[in-house]
C-alpha cells in the first residue's frame, strides 16, 4: 500500500471529482485552504429532506466514495 500524505490524497479525490462527479460545488476548502471533496454522509446529511426547517428538499444526493477510494488506490499502486 503506497502512503500519501493528505494534500495529496485530496489532491487525487479532487482530479478524480471533476472527471466523474456531479456537482462542482461538492468540492470544498479546509481550514489550511486545501480543496478537497465533501464525504458522502457529509454531502447527503445536507441535502436530505427536512420537514422542520424552510430548507427546500434537494435531489442531489450521490455516492462516490467507494468508486472514489477504489481508483485513487488503483492510481497509487501504478505509481501514477
């Protein structure tokens, strides 16, 4: 298993992001300005159904986590 500091795992999510996912906006920023992508439980706790509040329902959820995970890891063992 090939090591990767966080900036360059997030690096990787983000590149992988922007060529399968679905909303720009799901890519975010930490405190340190490293952009990487929002979790899925992160993500859809947001954009769920909430009768309480005037938050209007969103249809976008996704999960891409797994895909995600499996193809960065898949980069890091080819050594690209």
């Amino acid at each position: 298993m090939i090591e990767m500091t966080y900036e360059e795992s997030a690096q990787r999510e983000v590149a992988w992001y922007r060529q399968n996912g679905k909303y720009p906006h799901r890519l975010v920023r930490d405190s340190k300005g490293v952009q990487y992508v929002m979790g899925d439980w992160s993500w859809n706790r947001r954009h769920r159904p909430c009768p309480n509040c005037n938050r209007p329902y969103t249809t976008e959820r996704e999960v891409i986590e797994p895909q995600m995970r499996a193809a960065i890891a898949g980069r890091a063992e080819k050594g690209s």
